[in-house]
C-alpha cells in the first residue's frame, strides 16, 4: 500500500514544462560591427515523460534596435508567409526532475527558418530552480544554409555564422 501511494506520488508529478515569455536572441557579425536580434515572445513546452521539445518565436517579434534593419530582416525572413521560428525534436539524453542541480541534454529536431528545415543538435542546459526549471542554450548556424543571402551594410556583408541563445523559465503545465 505504501509502495502504491509513493508509486502515485511520483507519477503525479508534471512532466511537461513551458513558456510564454521566454528571450531568444541572435548575433550577426561583420567586419568592425556587429548586431543583436532580440524577441520576448519565445513560446514552447519540453514533455520530460515523452521527450518532445518545440519552441516559436514569432519572427515581427524580433527586433534589431533599429527599425529600417528590421523590415529588411522580415522581408529577408519572408515573414509574411513564414511568421514563425521553429524548433520541433527530441531530448537526447536524461534529464532527473528530481536532481536539484544543473543538468545538460542535448535537443536534436528540425529548426525551421524562412522556408527551410534542417536537422540540428542544441546544447541545454536544463537547472532546477523554485519556480521551475531555467534553460539556456545557445548554438551557431550559417543562415546560408537556409537559403538567406546575406544581408551587406554600404558593401560590406555580414558574416554567413550567426550565433543564436535562448533563456527562458520553464513552469509546470
């Protein structure tokens, strides 16, 4: 009966996890300057009993600092046919809700920008925290891989690499 009621307890436990207001960025690098892309709207869930990871972020939430860049990047995004970053995967790895430290997982998924998916592997960092459990990850792609050309400022281009992080505070659901 004991064993019943712990068994119980155990699997009453939330395994999903999500966010409505997580913070994803990107930097873009060019030679002597550099820029951040930054969104508060990042919106996803990690089912810890199933593994299945998805996150958005809504590509006109994305903002440069500066308005004229950012119309070009949501039209170089086709935002108006694609309005959403996606990453739809899998946790690799175990991930203990019960271990009250930091843990890293990998997530391995698709990432869809601008009309193009590929498969890509994203380091996390998953920490137990009193309100839930705080992820970061971060990671690079080449947005030519994604069928973007790359944006140039009076004829100098930006680098093709464009590293990406995420933080955002996961809650039960």
């Amino acid at each position: 009966m004991i064993l019943l009621l712990f068994t119980g307890i155990h699997h009453s436990i939330a395994q999903v996890y999500g966010t409505e207001n997580g913070y994803a960025s990107f930097e873009a690098k060019m030679p002597l300057n550099s820029y951040t892309g930054e969104s508060d709207r990042l919106h996803g869930t990690i089912n810890f009993e199933t593994g299945k990871v998805a996150f958005t972020v809504p590509v006109k939430s994305i903002k440069t600092g500066k308005d004229k860049r950012d119309e070009h990047m949501y039209e170089l995004l086709k935002a108006q046919k694609n309005p959403k970053v996606v990453f739809e995967g899998k946790l690799v790895g175990d991930f203990d809700l019960d271990k009250k430290s930091k843990q890293k997982v990998k997530a391995k998924g698709d990432f869809t920008l601008a009309e193009t998916t590929r498969q890509i592997t994203v380091p996390l960092e998953l920490n137990p925290v009193q309100k839930g459990i705080q992820l970061n990850a971060s990671w690079s792609l080449l947005i030519t891989d994604y069928g973007l050309e790359r944006p140039s400022f009076t004829f100098i281009k930006v680098n093709d690499r464009h590293d990406l992080k995420v933080d955002a505070l996961l809650k039960e659901e």
